[in-house]
C-alpha cells in the first residue's frame, strides 16, 4: 500500500531546494538517484513510475529504504515535475497533485 505526498508544504519541509539540484535526461523505472536534505543527509530514491499529464512529465519516486523494507506498511511516494532541461521540480498546487497521483493511481491498475 502506498501514502501518496504531494502537498508542496510537506515536501519543502523534507526536500527544501531540488529545483535546479537534480537533472535526469532520460528516466527509467527502477532509477535510484540522490538527494540531500535540508540536514544535508543524503537520501536514496527510486522512480515508481512515469506519466504524462496534459503534456507534462511527471515522475513516482520513493525511499528507497522504505520500498526495501518490504514490512506491507504503507510507503510515502513523491511526485516530481520534470522539466524541459531535465530537472525535477515539485508540485506546487493541490490541483496539480490530485492530477498526478490520479495519473499514478491509474496507472497502477492497468
């Protein structure tokens, strides 16, 4: 089961300046990638999933500590913005975000 995060509040508290930190030119499924938080802690995350919404792209990601743990709890997932230059962003509406973990959620029952 999976708990969906996406309010931009709660995301800028965790990850406070990814705009512009992190490129990707081509994402993949499976991806593990790194970033720091506002303690400078690093923190693994791998990509859940890739859609397309109203002609953006969106990335799924998660800790990867958490989807290794394999405990049948819930597991937070992000959604990031993907930029035109490759960079991710984070969501900044409740409208954006209802969108995109709908895109997600949709595209985990197919």
């Amino acid at each position: 089961m999976e708990t969906y995060v996406g309010m931009h509040t709660i995301w800028n508290t965790l990850f406070s300046a990814v705009k512009g930190e992190y490129c990707m030119e081509k994402i993949e499924v499976g991806e593990i990638f790194t970033l720091s938080d506002e303690d400078d802690q690093d923190q693994e995350f791998e990509v859940l999933g890739i859609m397309n919404v109203e002609g953006m792209e969106y990335v799924a990601v998660g800790l990867v500590e958490d989807i290794q743990q394999e405990t049948g709890e819930d597991i937070d997932i992000f959604f990031f913005r993907v930029e035109e230059d490759g960079n991710l962003s984070h969501i900044e509406s409740d409208e954006e975000f209802e969108q995109v973990s709908a895109a997600f959620e949709g595209s985990m029952d197919e």
